[in-house]
C-alpha cells in the first residue's frame, strides 16, 4: 500500500480476477483531475488469500481509471438517455419474440457479473421470456467439470476446500499451470511442498508449475483419459483400491472395471499412448497409490477438449474408488477460472440449468415456475455458446444481449462469431468499456466495473464474498441487475421490482431454500439478512446451514446428491482429438493465459506494468521444430489453421512439446489485431458439455518475412492504419504508449505509413535518414516535451524502447536527451533491465541474472538482493526457473524451494 494510505478511508471488497476470489482492501484517495485513486492491498483475514494478492490483483489500482469507459446508453452510435435505450430494447425482443417465437431470443452473459445480476438474468430469460437461450463464458472455461460433477455427484458440487491444499501430500496439476492462472493459492502450495508435500504435473508444456514439480508428463495432447484410466487399473492392480467406501458409498465400479478390460492397461502401453517415459508413467501411480491424501487439481487444460468430461470422470473415478474424496487433504478440486463462475452457475446461468442446481425436469422446473410465479418458465435447455452463435449467424436468433464479456476476440473461429454478430438484426451489448464486441452493438448499455459494483460473488471452494463499490457509479453507469430488471419491467413482466441488490441476494438465497428436501446448494441462513447486515456479510461457504454457519467439505459423511445417495463412477475411453493433425496442418495449436494478462485485457491493458513480462503476442514453439521450418527466437512467425491465421514473435523452447505450438488468446483489435489467437481455433466441442477444445487444433507455422520494422512512440494509443498490411502490437507505458509495427511492402509502404503516423503532430520534427540500411528516425519535440518518436529500418538492428518510453515522463528534455533521441539509447552504457520479470516492483531479468551470479541460490535470496517476488510472489516460479538454468549451465547447485 503506498505511503500515507493508512489514514485513508478503506473498504473491503473481492478481487476481479480469478476464481480464487482473494479479499482485497481498497484505500481510497478520492479523485485525481478526471482520474480516480485508491491504494491496494490483500485482506490479510479473507481466508481464501490471508493477504496475499497476486501481480494482477496487486494491480488494480491502476485500472480503475475512465479510459475507454462506457458512460452514457448509445443507440446506433448516438447519445440516448436510459429511458430511451431502456424501451427500445425492451420493444425490439418483445417483437422479435411477437414475431418469431421465445427462442429467436438470446443472452450471453459472464462470469464478469455477479451473483445478483446473475440471478436476475437467470429469472428474465428462463422464467418470464421462457427460453433456455441465456448461456455463460464459463462455458469455455468450466462446463466439462459441471457436467461431470453432476453424472458423479448428482450436482454440479466442488467437494473440497482451500485448507485440503495445505493438508494434501500429494497435489496432481491435471492441465493446470496453477503458478500463472492462480498464483495465489500456488503460493499456499508452495508453502506446503516446503514441509514435504509432493507435487506432480500433467500438462503438454513445462511451464513454471511443472518447473518446480517433483514429476511432470508431458502427454501428447487429448491423451489424459488414457493416463488416468490407466491410472485406476493400475490401483486395481496393485491392490490399492478401498472397497469398504465403494461397497457403502460408489455405485458402477464393475461397469467400470469392464471399460478398463477393453484396452491393454499396462504401464508400457500407457506411456506409448501418452508419449510419456514408462518411468514416468510409473512414477505418477506409485506417487498416487502411496499418498492418502491426495487432491488431484484439474482446470482448463482438462476441461478445454472434446472429451473434457470424460477427462473430469477419469479424474473423480480414481478418487472414488480410493476413498479419497470428503476427508482432509483428499479430493478431486476443479479451479474454476472467472471471480464469479461458480456464482453463474448457481444461478443457471448456463443454459443447460435452471436456478439453485435444479435442472429441467418436470418437477424442477415447476418448482422454479411457481416460486417465480412465471407461468411461462422454460421446459428445455436452450443453445450453448458455440451453438447459440451458430443460430445466430444463420438466423435462428434474430435478437441478442451481451453482458460483460468479448465473444468477438473470446470465443473459438471468432471470425465466424464476428459474422454472425455482423448479420444479426438486433444486438445489445451491456459492459462497462468499449470492447472488440461493441463495435457490432445497435444498443450500448453502460455498466458498473470493478470498484463500482456490489453485490456478492462465489469462489472456486464454494465461499460467497462481498464486492463492494469503492467509488460512486461513473457518468451514467447502471448495476447490470437494474438495467436488466428495468428492461423486463418495460416488457411488462412483474417480480423486477427490487429495491437494491440485498433484495435480489434475498429473493435468490429463498429460492435456493424452496422445497429444499436434498439439494446441498442452500443458503437459507442469509435470506433473511437486512440490507445492512447484507453490506457487512463476511465470506462463507455454502450449504450455509440455519444457524448461519457454513461447510467447508461435502460428502464427508459418504452422501451425495444422488436419488439413492451413492456416487456414481462412470466408464470412460479414451479418443483421439476432434481433428487430427495431417501434411497440410501437422502441429497442435494449444492455447491459454499468461501470469500477468487477463481474458481480453480490457482491464489488465490498462496497468502498463503487468503490459511488460510479455508486452506482445507470442508462439512456443520447440527448437527442433522452428529449425525445420527456418525460425530463430524473436522472429516474427505466422500461424496458420483451418480457420484463420495470426502472426505473433517466435519463442524457441524445449518447454515445449516437440510437434505443439503455444499461443496466449489475450490479445484483441486494440492491442494485436494480427495476433489474435481464438481466431485460429477450431469449435470443436465436448458433445455433453458444449465446451469448445481449445487446447487442440491442427496448424502449421512459416517464417512471416517482413521486409522492413519500425516502432512508434506517441503519447496517446493508436489503432492499426487501414488500408496497410501491418503486423501491429501496442504495448502501453507509464507516459506513452508503444507501437511496433512489420511489414512486407516497399519504400512506398513505408512513406505512406510516415505520413499516417505524423498526421497532425505538432512541435520541431528531427530527423535521421540512412540510405543504406532504409532506416528513417523522426522525432517531434513541443516546448521541451517529447510528442512521439518514429523508427523504421529494411535491415540492422532496432535500439531497445525503455530510454524512449522514459523520456516521455520528462516535462523539460535535458540538451543531452535532445541531442541523443535519435540514438535511441543515451550517452555511454545502456542500462538494460532485459525482460520484464517482477511485475510488482518492476525487476528485469538482468537484475535477477546479476543477484544470481553474485551468489544468490534461491527465491528468497534474490528477493533479498532485488526485491523481485518479494510483494505478489507471483515470479517466484520464473526466479527458481532462472536458478536451476545457472545451476544447469555452471554445474552449480540450486536450491529453488
């Protein structure tokens, strides 16, 4: 927390991120010309973070500003007050579903939102429109799971808690690189490995969770079924299954064990299958079959397949049949990715659910009906997101809402989602900021953002927590539950008349009670909180029971939400991807996240700091691969598949599969419109879950040969020119933002690209041209201050930005800076920070290269010597990585712990 903030007024509230759902303390320093201030910091007594908050949730401070906001509703691209917007958008469904039936109709909405505006969409869809067409983007991030929850459980239920990761012996990282996605509770783990815990990690690339872990598989792609169902006749084998807990508790085991006879299930043909060393494979079912309490962690890399749920089923069977489920330290623990999908899918906001884990049967959903008193309630599931974008590019959904998230850079051939947003007649989008997706909105709808909303939300261990609002609503931001609740009102729909959001928590946490005979999702205690005792909640977990208390840990007692009690394991086998690679396209596309980005950085854009541990789209690729195909590190490469193509800088790795290419799907128009990785992506989906396979699609990769580079520093972000094929990368800084640019045309290329740039700039121009190697360096200067810097060359070498991106923070350039910003660099050594490795206290990896040549030997010692990973300790990982490469490459011991 900065200097001075401890005497300013605080507020607590729930980070924005992901689905560890930290507490973060808000100290707020009120406004800042048009800018707003607020100092952050973890709650040190919210049990899922103690404290501690990761580089990202470290950063929101600096996101909280109104750059690029949505504040006032917009309707085809003109100002309209909210009563305007409200009714035409109310009158143009109302039409629409007049004219073309309740299902011509649809939501997307997000894990962005919380429970409160959640359940109001649930309710205005499901219940008064009466369509199943409301689906979340958590399908592309947790459906498989669900699913698999509910054919093994009963219902959608995440048997364990935060505390098992620390009781936990044995943790397995099923797809799941838990150091860059949930750096947080990986800290705990950390913590934990320490005193002995063992950590195992199933993942295609070596990334920083696999770097530190006691064993890592690397399997070939979509080869987890077959490793963990070997897994199970392996324990079968051994002996090691506890059939005292199956006989009381597990139904279907001898269905089951026949699946398994119908493939060789020895360890020699597993590890063939997988791609992995027998060693290996052996390793992992002796680490299995010796650790009682064992918490096997699976996130997007399991779930993100065609076969996700089987991936899910593989994983809870094994625990099942050991017992290792319900107890301290043991259980199969889905991380959801979003602060508030599990919150979504309580509230059915997935298509497939209705509200409070209660589904479309006949019984469910007139139970649902008449505590709604909505007549009208829908009787089927409707279209998931893949499907629900399908109908809407040929037609079959004429109108569509859009709340809080990007399926223009988001969801999978987002080529194909752009056209059918493009053709559809009627699109809403409600968010708080401009997004790839607005562009396609007939009506925009201001919404509240983090640090505006309040409400509560759900993490990944079933704890419901409070966001609350730091600051008041923004020019004309609206709650997103009033604006839908205003909308349904407009359609003439009763039951939306909520006076504020405790009054939706209420109503959501009676409907979670009604004729509540055997559902664990109940919330009963708290449906009778008063708005104060509503703003004051603290977390809890549900079931929440009568007397107010929480539950950390289901089916401790064996009992599960089955009509006869009994978990079911179910038979999985193993299957190829959805597409297999070929001659045209022979490499897997895997995509995923980075540490310091998130989604589509419509808000971690904005802090300049968490822009530099990896400023621009890349690709992994491995070095024998990108020596076949004539590609060095640092070079731009063009990725092409069946559904598009992106261009993004080439990273040779050998943690990287051999035959597999990485790309992170961060990026979007405003930062790399080239670089866009869920262009290239195949939408593959899981036939039960609907979730799409994004960590699988056949691609090829080429050298892009650009003829000429440049780069271009200007105090305000630009988009990419039109009429130019650029490859083009924004990269903001503290005083300026960054502009790199490629391209493969001719001189007349680049004076066209000079003259657009420019435009309008004003201030004495310096400039530096040299013929023989085509560079051209400009620089614009105004009453001392720099305005922008433009660099192009054909051949030679780029000067590093940082000095540049400095001198934008100068309010008076010194003669020597004059004299010397054509150079690119100042007088005498350069003082080069290398690549960004802590993003918190801003330490580049020389700074940690020097502390560890000067002797530094672990994390701990270098934090000491540069301070780096000593706030988040989110690079701690990427700090041991960078150790054990000198100890590798001097022969030195290391000690990463």
């Amino acid at each position: 927390m900065a200097d001075g903030s401890a005497s300013l007024p605080t507020i607590k509230t729930t980070c924005a991120y992901c689905g560890v759902g930290c507490g973060v303390v808000g100290a707020i320093g009120g406004m800042v010309g048009e800018g707003r201030s607020v100092s952050i910091a973890g709650d040190a007594v919210h049990p899922a973070n103690l404290g501690r908050l990761c580089s990202k949730g470290s950063a929101l401070g600096a996101t909280v500003g109104l750059e690029g906001r949505l504040l006032e509703p917009t309707i085809n691209g003109k100002v309209a007050t909210w009563t305007e917007a409200t009714a035409l958008v109310a009158k143009r469904f109302k039409d629409t579903i007049a004219r073309h039936g309740r299902d011509s109709v649809a939501f997307y909405v997000s894990g962005q939102l919380l429970t409160e505006d959640y359940y109001v969409a649930n309710k205005l869809m499901k219940g008064f429109i009466g369509s199943g067409n409301i689906d979340t983007n958590s399908r592309l991030c947790m459906a498989s799971a669900v699913a698999a929850h509910k054919q093994a459980f009963g219902a959608d239920l995440v048997p364990g808690c935060y505390e098992d990761l620390d009781l936990a012996d044995l943790v397995v990282f099923s797809g799941h690189n838990a150091a860059w996605t949930h750096p947080v509770l990986f800290r705990r783990m950390e913590a934990a490995k320490a005193r002995g815990q063992k950590h195992v990690v199933i993942d295609p690339r070596r990334t920083d969770t696999a770097e530190g872990a006691d064993l890592h598989l690397a399997i070939a792609p979509q080869s987890d079924v077959r490793l963990w169902s070997g897994l199970l006749a392996d324990l079968i084998r051994r002996g090691a299954i506890d059939h005292d807990y199956i006989a009381q508790h597990v139904n279907n085991f001898d269905q089951v064990v026949a699946a398994l006879l119908e493939m060789d299930q020895s360890v020699s043909a597993i590890a063939a299958d997988c791609g992995v060393p027998v060693e290996a494979v052996q390793d992992f079912y002796d680490l299995f079959a010796e650790h009682e309490r064992t918490v096997s962690l699976f996130s997007m890399g399991a779930n993100q397949s065609a076969q996700g749920v089987a991936k899910g089923l593989a994983i809870i069977n094994a625990h099942l049949a050991t017992g290792r489920i319900g107890k301290p330290g043991a259980c199969p623990f889905s991380i959801t990715g979003q602060p508030n999908a599990m919150g979504g899918r309580e509230t059915g906001g997935m298509a497939n659910t209705l509200a409070g884990h209660m589904d479309f049967a006949p019984e469910d959903r007139d139970r649902v009906a008449r505590f709604w008193g909505a007549p009208d309630t829908a009787r089927a599931p409707g279209l998931k997101a893949i499907e629900m974008f399908e109908a809407v590019r040929d037609g079959r959904i004429k109108a569509i809402w859009v709340m809080a998230t990007n399926p223009a850079v988001s969801l999978p051939d987002s080529g194909a989602i752009r056209e059918a947003l493009a053709k559809c007649p009627f699109v809403v989008v409600s968010d708080c900021v401009e997004t790839d997706t607005t562009a396609f909105a007939d009506v925009k709808l201001p919404a509240l953002g983090w640090g505006e909303k309040d409400g509560t939300v759900t993490n990944s261990e079933r704890r419901i927590s409070r966001q609350r609002a730091l600051f008041p609503a923004p020019g004309n931001a609206r709650a997103d539950w009033k604006i839908m609740a205003d909308v349904a009102t407009a359609m003439g729909f009763d039951g939306f008349g909520w006076a504020s959001n405790a009054g939706v928590f209420r109503e959501w946490a009676r409907l979670t009670a009604y004729e509540n005979e055997s559902r664990l999702l109940n919330i009963a205690g708290l449906s009778g909180l008063t708005p104060e005792a509503y703003g004051e909640l603290l977390p809890i977990q549900w079931p929440v029971k009568a007397d107010g208390k929480g539950t950390p840990r289901l089916f401790v007692d064996g009992r599960f939400q089955t009509p006869d009690g009994r978990a079911r394991m179910v038979p999985t086998r193993p299957r190829g991807p959805a597409e297999a690679t070929s001659g045209a396209f022979p490499m897997s596309l895997n995509t995923g996240r980075i540490r310091d980005q998130w989604h589509t950085m419509t808000r971690t854009g904005l802090a300049p700091d968490l822009c530099r541990h990896a400023p621009e789209p890349y690709v992994e690729i491995h070095p024998e691969d990108a020596q076949a195909r004539g590609l060095k590190d640092g070079a731009l490469a063009r990725v092409i598949t069946g559904r598009g193509e992106a261009v993004a800088v080439a990273k040779v790795t050998d943690r990287q599969r051999r035959g597999g290419l990485f790309m992170p799907m961060h990026w979007t128009d405003a930062f790399a419109p080239s670089g866009r990785a869920n262009a290239l992506v195949a939408p593959n989906i899981d036939p039960t879950s609907g979730q799409p396979e994004f960590k699988h699609t056949p691609a090829r990769i080429s050298a892009y040969r650009e003829t000429w580079t440049g780069f271009f520093l200007t105090r305000s972000s630009l988009a990419s020119p039109g009429g130019l094929d650029l490859v083009w990368r924004r990269i903001p800084h503290d005083a300026c933002q960054q502009h790199e640019f490629a391209g493969r045309g001719d001189a007349v290329e680049r004076d066209t690209l000079r003259k657009v740039l420019s435009k309008g700039l004003a201030g004495e121009l310096v400039t530096y041209e040299d013929a023989a190697t085509g560079a051209r360096r400009q620089a614009w200067i105004d009453e001392g201050r720099l305005v922008a810097v433009l660099f192009m060359t054909t051949s030679g070498r780029l000067p590093a930005r940082d000095w540049l991106a400095e001198l934008f923070a100068q309010d008076d350039l010194s003669a020597e800076a004059r004299s010397t910003v054509l150079f690119g660099r100042p007088p005498g050594a350069v003082a080069d920070k290398g690549p960004m490795v802590c993003a918190c206290l801003k330490v580049g990896a020389k700074a940690v290269d020097a502390a560890i040549a000067a002797g530094a030997r672990t994390p701990d010692a270098v934090g000491k010597a540069t301070g780096a990973g000593t706030n988040c300790g989110s690079c701690r990982p990427e700090i041991a990585r960078m150790i054990k490469v000198l100890a590798t490459t001097s022969k030195e011991p290391a000690h990463v712990g």
